[in-house]
C-alpha cells in the first residue's frame, strides 16, 4: 500500500507541473487588437441634387450613421427640400465613414453595375423619377437620376441599394438589401 | 474459469447463462463486458463474475470476454449443443501478458443509461455529417442551417450545453454560432455514444444537455495489419465519399500499435423537389494518425487529427435586412429560379480547419488503480465569407478577406486516478485544465478572449447484486478576459470570475435481468459564453441585431432522469423522462423597438436571462415479431418554458417519431445477412413558439419514407458490406422547424444511396482463441 502512495505522490506531482506548465500566462498581456480592417461598409448616403434650370444651385442632402450597422444610432438624417414643379438631376454616392479618411462606396458599385439597382418608393406626394445611367446589360443602375417635383406638400422616400447577384430583374424584392434610407420630403 | 449452462425451451429461446472467474486465484470477474459477436449483443458480468443471455436461437457464436488489464478474449460456442465449458481468462497482473492493454475503457455503466449507436447505424450514416448520424440517438435531433451544417440538439439543447469530446479531449471550436457544426470527421468515429449523469461529470461542468463521446477505436491489440475501404454515393447533391483506414500491431517491435486514417467529400448542389438549392456545395478532407506503445504496467499513445471543410452557403438564404427576409418568405421559393447543378463553391461560404494533438500516458499503479494523463492541443480557424461588393484591393489582388476570422487555441491537460473494484466500489477522480486563446480579425462579432478553467472531481460506484448506487461532484474555477472595442471605439478589456459546485447521485434498481430502473439527479452549470456577453452587431442571414450583455450571470440547470428498460421475449422498451429546471437560463429576448441602420431598421434581440424548464421524454422499443420480421419504435416529446415571461422557448424540436420494419432475407452461400428495412418518419408541426420571435409561422408537419437493401457479400472468402438505399422516397416537400434556412427553402428532396465498405486483412497472428471443450 506504501509503494502505492509513493507512486500516487510522484504522479501527482509530475501531473500538477504539467497542468500548471500548460496554464503558463502571460501575465494577462492583451491579444492583440484586429490587423485586418472589416470589410468596408456602407455607412451614409449622399443625395445631390442639381437644379436642370440653374446648375449652379446644388443641394446635398444627406443619411449618416458613422459606426455601421447596430452601436449608437444614426447622427445625420436630413429632409430633401426641394422647390414645386422644377426638374433636378440627382446623383446618389455611398461611404464607408467607419474608415480614415472616409471612403467613397460608389465606384465599387459602379464596378459590379450589372448586380446592382437603386430603387426609390415614395410616399404621400408624387415625383417622377427616370433612371440616367445604364449596366452592362442595359438594364438601369439609378447612381444617376432625373426627378421632376409636382405640387408643394410633404411626404418622404425610401432609397434603397439592392446586391442582386444573378437575379437582378428591375424588381426589388430579389437579392440583398445593401442601404435602404427613408428621407423625408419637403417641396415648397 | 467460464461455465457455460444452456437451457432449452423453445427453438429460438435458448438461455445462454455463464460466469467468468479469474483463472489464476479463481476470483470473479465482475464488470467483464461479454459480447456475443454476431448477435451484437453485450452485457456486463455481476459483482459474483455472472452473466446472462437469453432469446438466444440455435446456431454457432463467438463470444467476447473484455476486462481490465486483460487481453480480450474470444471463442466459440454452439447454441444448443454446448452444455458445459471450461474456459481459462488470464487476469491477474502477474499472469498478464508482455504487453498490456491500456485503454481498455471502463464501460462503466451509469446510473442513466448510456445512448450508443449501433454498428449498423454508423454504417448506415457513413458519407453524413455528425449531426445527422447521431439523429440516431434516442432524444437527439439537430439545429440546421440548410442541408449541410447541422449542430446536433440533445433534449433540445445545442452549442454550449451539449458537450462533445473528440477522442477524449473535449472539442473547443466557435461552438457559439447556430451555423457552426462540430469539426469532427464522422468517418473516423468507430463509438459515437451520448451520456448523462455522474460519468459525464468527468468531461466538464457544462454538460447541461450531456456529453456526446466520438471515438475512433481502440488502437489494435493483435498482431497483424488490417484495414477498411469505405465508398459512399449519395444522388442528391451527386456526393460522394471516400475513406480509407490502415492498422496494425507490429511483431518486432512488441507493444507497438499505429493507425492512419483519411477521408475525402465533395458535393454539389443540393435538389428540393422542384428546385435546385444554389452554392449548397460542401468538399472536405480530413485525416487521422495514432500511434501507441505499451507495456506490462505502462503505455502511451499520441494522437493527431485534421479536419478542413469548405460549406457553401445557399444564395438564397443571404439576405440584407428584414424586407428581404420577409419577401423571400413571401416569394415561398427562391428568387434564382433558373439554378442548376454546380459543384462550385461561391460567396457567401465557410472554411473551417480543426487541428488536435493528443498525448495520452497511462500507469498501473497496482492491480486495482491506474493513473492517466493527458494532454491535449487543438486549434480552429474559422472563416466565413459573406456575398458581398469587392474592395478595389480585393479585386485588383485577387485575394478576398474574409468577413468573419476567427482563431481558437486550446490546450488541455487532464489527470485521472482510476480504481477497479474495492469493496464493490468503483470510482474515478480527476483534475483538469484549459487555456484557451480566441483572436479575430475582420468584423466584430465575438471579442478576443483568453479562457482559463481548472476543474477537480470525483465519481463513485456502488455495485450490490439489485442495486447500484453511483455519486459524482465536481468544482470548477473559470477565469475569462476579453478584449474588445468598446462602444467609444476605444480597445479595452474585462475580466470575470467564475467558480461553482457540480453533482451527480444516481441508483439503479435490477431486480432481474426483465427490468431496470435508472434514477439520476444532477446539476450543471455554464459559465456565459462570449458572444452572450459581447456581441453586438447584425447577425447575417438572420436579419437581426444580437445585443449582449455584460452583467450576465452563470446559468445553473437541475436535472432529474428517469429511465426504466423492460427487456422481454419479444419485445425490448426503454422510456426515458427527464426534466431540466434553469435558473440564468440565456435566450435571445425580442426588444420591442427596431434599430435604424443605413440597411433599413432591424429587430433587436438581447441576450437575456430567466428562469427556465425544459422537460420531455423518450421512447424507444423493438418488437421482435418473429424471426424474420422485426419493428421498432421511437419517439420524442420536448417542452420548453419560459417561466419568467410565461412563453414557450424557442427552437424546441416538435414531437415526433419514426416507425421501422426490418425483414431479414434468408441468407445463402454468398449473401450473409441480407435485410430489407422499411423507415416511416412523422414529425408534428412545432406550434409551441414563443411570440414576436419567429419571423414566419412554424412549417407544417410531414412524413417521409425511407427504405434500405443491405447484405454482406462473400467474395472469395473476401467481405463486402453493401447497401442501397433512399432517402425521402416520395420526393415530399416540406421543411423542418429546426431548420433555419426553412424561410428561404424547402428541404432536400429524394436520395438514393450507396455505401460499400470492405473490411481487410494484410495479414494477422491468430488471437488466442479457445475453443470451448464440450464435456
């Protein structure tokens, strides 16, 4: 029985240097912090628009939430106001405002057009809305538009970039949502 | 010393009784596990070295005498012309042979009776995934995403409450994500069994659901070189599998066994009955290597594991925000409705590599204990890649980062003292530890954290001739910093303190070998998990925000089971009931505002506590109806509630069960044990759901049929194991509850299967085998 616990004391002792050798830290030094930038997202919309009559009146309206998706809610969400019965050319950009200096979506979406739409639903009053730019296969991007304002009065439109890999048909419900922004509408 | 008494009744009612003693001091054996080779069946020898088999018909039998420190030992026996042998079984250390057989496992039976998968449903499951082979297991169903990832799901529990041990080392992966299934090749598995109670104990506290144990076998005790061919062909997603497997034991060098093992997959797209699901590919290679040495008193072993796989992600189940979510389930079917069969593996997909070392040493302390440490190295990385716009970096370099990068190291060390029967007491105690590193890059989903663990705890037995007794308990000391950005996008980090009290008590009541009853009660506890505590931004594909929270409290669970097991002449019944009550029990909690994002607003699920029961009961039964007809039953029932705020829990499987007729073919001089098996399986709609969780109404319930051809061809004294067989027969349309791909898709359609495998013999030394000496 004496043999056993000698062997038993050595055993144990022999595990615990393992175990604890094993548990070694490194006196709670911090993992690093992420290399790898995340991908880039998109994080604001940029709505310019440009009076057809007088190019020299130009209006940036714009959607902001600089920390992406979820965190601290959106910081910039401003009205479209726009004058009755004028035509204006729009050109829509996106950024990624989670990177220094910001970075400007737009001319990646413009790379992969063919899998790319920009679609607008407007709500409580009525704007004609013609698409000005083209993918590859002829079908409409929408980066560029012309919108024509009726009456004055108020009301908002939902803008919102569908990722339609293979399935992009002038629809919007096939695909992933990329932006979908609400901005409110003010034509006086 | 084995005799052997045979009665006779009927034709195939023969009682096959017996008792092994020890042949050196005539002491009785108990705990010798004998199996009775071609029947598959195995009982365990009482505390007076005694045995019994009955329902046994005529004909000639191999039996397998296991034990502790011996060799196993086979011979031969006629059924009913055997009355009476004299058989020797060497057992005494004195008497053991030059090389001991280590890690003969301690099939200690537990007070909760232990879930094991038959040979026949291993080789059934070969070219599947782990998740869907231990669908087998009575209580076990798994949580999909899709047709290929599936996490298995005890009692309708998953992810961090169903522990799974790899081979003896506990499996570490991103274990936190509904789409992230155990890295283990399933070809490698030789036991896949589940356990409860004090014997699970030993693998950690946080086995709330239970431990699945995946083992590849026993490294070979006898001398020779054998090996196995395994082909798998499955028509739905045109898969196939391959698996090869080598072993041996080597003369020269005596004690010195090895193993390799490799396997490869690949698949393409995977078909529903009307459509083609895109980017559902899956390839897979994965291999094995042990190698062990042992001697009279000693032995080690050293094991190594690789696993990589490459899933695709169906396309269509990739969506942005709620509005695409609630127009596909609108749409009812997918948006690509022009997909065709690829084998190609787009965006979104996953790629995920699991590393295990192992090192394992034993000792014999004396003729009753025995120590065993080891130590354990493993290592995940995890990528996922989301269908997403390329950089300009990225499309002008070609190389495409992935959204989601994670790395895991583990390293575990586990120390066990073991003793055999003491005073018919048998018991185990042990300590363990884990370090553990997880690092991203990428997207913030789950923080960096450094996991530390050290656990100690102690099992044992009491075996009496009707009643058994069993007690386990357990301590736990958890130290977890994570490293994160915090809200002011500043790196910071945290650190928590866990520690708490595990234990186990269980009895059996055996009055006779017809019926056993198994009562078990337990507690478990689990520390909460990083992504409960951290996470926070959109889940992808779920079209949600996850919230954590860092106040979160350790979740304790209670558990009482309750098993009996009525073994008749003709009919064979288990029927388990079991109830878990939950104090800190963590779900995701619906928040009653949606959070506005540049993608539109999202619902917001925060990781929330409260107190929780879940309570179900399985059944399972086999009627043997006659010779060539046999049917089994099996069937499933879980509940889940919420008590805190009166709702049921979600992702509960819905009741369910599944009707098998076996006809067993007559055989011939080519085909041995030719079968012909009929599968029903109905699964009720799940209508318990908690509200404002689910983003559609549960599917409805559906049935399909299954049907298998199996035999085992002789070939110039060469076996084939064949069998043909199809899945969802009649081509049914329907998806699963637990399936969260059921928003964009139906389920698989028909599947028609084929698996061969091919057991060989290099050559091999004849094992001691005793023939039984009629008298």
């Amino acid at each position: 029985m004496k043999s056993i616990i000698n062997k038993l004391k050595t055993i144990v002792t022999l595990s615990t240097i393992v175990l604890v050798s094993c548990k070694k830290d490194k006196d709670l030094s911090p993992l690093p912090a992420p290399v790898n930038n995340p991908p880039e997202l998109i994080t604001s919309v940029h709505l310019t628009f440009t009076d057809s009559s007088n190019t020299t009146l130009v209006k940036v309206f714009k959607f902001r939430d600089p920390d992406g998706d979820a965190g601290n809610p959106p910081v910039q969400k401003d009205t479209i106001k726009l004058s009755a019965n004028k035509t204006y050319s729009l050109a829509i950009t996106f950024w990624d405002e989670t990177k220094t200096p910001n970075v400007d979506v737009t001319p990646e979406i413009n790379e992969e057009a063919k899998d790319h739409q920009v679609f607008f639903n407007f709500s409580g009053l009525t704007i004609n809305q013609f698409y000005l730019d083209k993918d590859a296969n002829n079908n409409p991007l929408g980066l560029l538009n012309k919108w024509r304002t009726k009456n004055n009065g108020t009301g908002a439109v939902n803008v919102v970039l569908m990722h339609q890999v293979d399935v992009k048909n002038g629809s919007q419900s096939s695909g992933e949502t990329d932006a979908s922004v609400n901005f409110p509408i003010l034509i006086q | 010393m084995v005799v052997v008494q045979i009665a006779k009744s009927q034709n195939c009612n023969f009682v096959f009784k017996g008792c092994i003693n020890d042949a050196l001091n005539s002491e009785h054996l108990d705990f010798a596990s004998v199996t009775i080779l071609e029947l598959n069946k195995s009982t365990e020898t009482d505390e007076h070295g005694e045995f019994e088999f009955d329902g046994i018909c005529a004909g000639s039998y191999r039996l397998k005498v296991k034990h502790i420190g011996c060799k196993d030992t086979v011979f031969s026996f006629k059924v009913p012309s055997t009355k009476r042998v004299v058989f020797k079984i060497p057992h005494s250390e004195i008497n053991l042979g030059e090389i001991d057989v280590m890690d003969k496992r301690i099939e200690m039976k537990s007070t909760q009776t232990e879930n094991k998968l038959t040979n026949e449903e291993l080789e059934k499951g070969k070219g599947q995934n782990l998740g869907d082979i231990l669908k087998n297991v009575s209580g076990m169903t798994t949580l999909n995403s899709g047709g290929t990832i599936n996490k298995p799901m005890l009692h309708g529990m998953q992810g961090y409450r169903l522990l799974i041990v790899n081979n003896g080392v506990r499996q570490e992966g991103q274990n936190w994500g509904n789409e992230h299934a155990p890295e283990i090749d399933p070809f490698m598995a030789k036991r896949i069994s589940v356990i409860k109670g004090a014997n699970a104990i030993r693998y950690g506290s946080d086995a709330i659901a239970g431990v699945v144990l995946v083992e590849a076998n026993e490294l070979p005790d006898t001398i020779g070189t054998i090996g196995e061919v395994n082909l798998v062909g499955l028509s739905n997603g045109r898969t196939g599998a391959a698996n090869a497997m080598f072993e041996g034991n080597f003369e020269k060098i005596k004690g010195f066994s090895w193993r390799i093992q490799g396997s490869l997959k690949q698949g393409g797209n995977i078909k529903t009955p009307n459509y083609y699901l895109t980017n559902t590919g899956i390839n897979e290679y994965n291999y094995s290597y042990g190698l062990g040495y042992h001697r009279k008193k000693w032995g080690i072993e050293v094991y190594y594991s690789q696993f990589n796989t490459e899933i695709g992600i169906f396309r269509g189940a990739h969506i942005g925000n709620l509005t695409d979510l609630q127009n596909a389930i609108e749409r009812g079917k997918p948006a690509d409705s022009n997909a065709v069969f690829s084998y190609k593996i787009d965006r979104p997909n996953q790629k995920v590599a699991h590393e295990l070392i192992k090192g394992l040493a034993h000792y014999h302390l004396a003729s009753k204990w025995r120590a065993k440490l080891q130590y354990a190295w493993q290592y995940n990385a995890r990528k996922e890649f989301d269908l997403r716009r390329l950089t300009n970096e990225e499309r002008t370099t070609g190389i495409i980062y992935p959204d989601l990068d994670l790395y895991i190291t583990s390293q575990t060390g586990d120390f066990v003292l073991e003793h055999d029967n003491i005073n018919s007491l048998r018991g185990q105690f042990g300590l363990s530890g884990m370090y553990q590193e997880n690092v991203y890059q990428g997207r913030f989903f789950v923080p960096n954290f450094i996991n530390k663990t050290i656990g100690a705890f102690a099992t044992e037995r009491l075996v009496k001739p009707h009643h058994e007794f069993e007690a386990g308990l357990r301590y736990d000391y958890k130290n977890l910093q994570s490293f994160f950005y915090n809200l002011n996008n500043v790196w910071s980090n945290e650190l928590l303190q866990f520690s708490n009290l595990t234990y186990n008590t269980g009895y059996i009541y055996k009055p006779n070998q017809k019926f056993n009853l198994f009562v078990n009660a337990g507690s478990a506890w689990r520390a909460p998990a990083p992504n409960g505590l951290y996470s926070n931004g959109i889940h992808q594909g779920l079209a949600s925000i996850e919230v954590g929270n860092n106040q979160l409290k350790t979740e304790k669970c209670l558990n009482i089971t309750s098993t009996a097991i009525l073994r008749l002449k003709r009919l064979n019944m288990e029927v388990s009931v079991y109830t878990n009550e939950f104090k800190n029990f963590t779900f995701l909690n619906p928040g009653k505002e949606y959070q506005l994002t540049v993608r539109g607003a999202f619902p917001v699920f925060y990781h929330t506590q409260a107190n929780a029961n879940i309570s179900g009961l399985d059944l399972k039964s086999e009627i043997n109806i006659s010779k060539y007809f046999s049917t089994s039953l099996k069937a499933m029932f879980v509940r889940g509630w919420n008590r805190s705020i009166n709702d049921y829990l979600m992702w509960m499987p819905s009741d369910r069960g599944e009707l098998t007729l076996n006809i067993s073919l007559p055989e011939s001089k080519f085909l041995k044990k030719p079968k012909f098996i009929i599968q029903n399986q109905y699964v009720t709609k799940q209508w318990r759901v908690p509200t404002n969780t689910d983003f559609a109404s549960p599917p409805n319930a559906y049935y399909l049929l299954g049907l298998e051809i199996a035999s085992n061809v002789t070939f110039q004294k060469q076996e084939i194991k064949l069998s043909f067989s199809a899945t969802n027969l009649l081509n049914q349309q329907y998806r699963e509850f637990l399936d969260r791909f059921r928003y964009f898709a139906d389920a698989a359609g028909t599947s028609y299967n084929l698996r061969i495998s091919i057991p060989f013999i290099i050559h091999q030394k004849k094992t001691i085998k005793n023939e039984i000496n009629n008298q």
